[in-house]
C-alpha cells in the first residue's frame, strides 16, 4: 500500500512540473516566453521550423503527464 501511495505522490509532483514547464513554454506563464520565443531560440540553435518544433515540444510537455504508462 505505501508503494502504490509514494508511486501516486511522485507522479503527482512530477506531473505539475511537467504541466507548467510546458505551460511557460506554450503561454508564456510564469515568466516565460511563449511559442515565438521558443521558436526563436530554436532556430538560432539551428532547428529549423522553429515554430513546428516548438509546438511538438510545448505540446509533448504540457500532455506528458496524463499519457505515462501504469
């Protein structure tokens, strides 16, 4: 029981922190800079569409925790 207990609390906080780092990335939340932002960086680093990688990483980011496995 104290297993599945520690399990469910680690992937609690986990999750939060994945939400709201893609979250920041995505809106712009908690100081963040937002889907261009992220582009731009991105493209500067060479990923080019900036703003299609950017998207996939927001979007993998902010859905990771409701998709982990059981």
């Amino acid at each position: 029981m104290w297993t599945n207990l520690a399990l469910l609390f680690l992937r609690v906080v986990v999750g939060g922190l994945f939400i709201g780092h893609g979250t920041q990335k995505a809106f712009g939340w908690f100081g963040g800079t937002g889907i261009a932002g992220m582009a731009g960086w991105l493209e500067s680093m060479g990923l080019k569409p900036g703003k299609l990688h950017a998207t996939a990483s927001c979007c993998s980011s902010a859905s990771a925790p409701g998709s982990a496995p059981r």
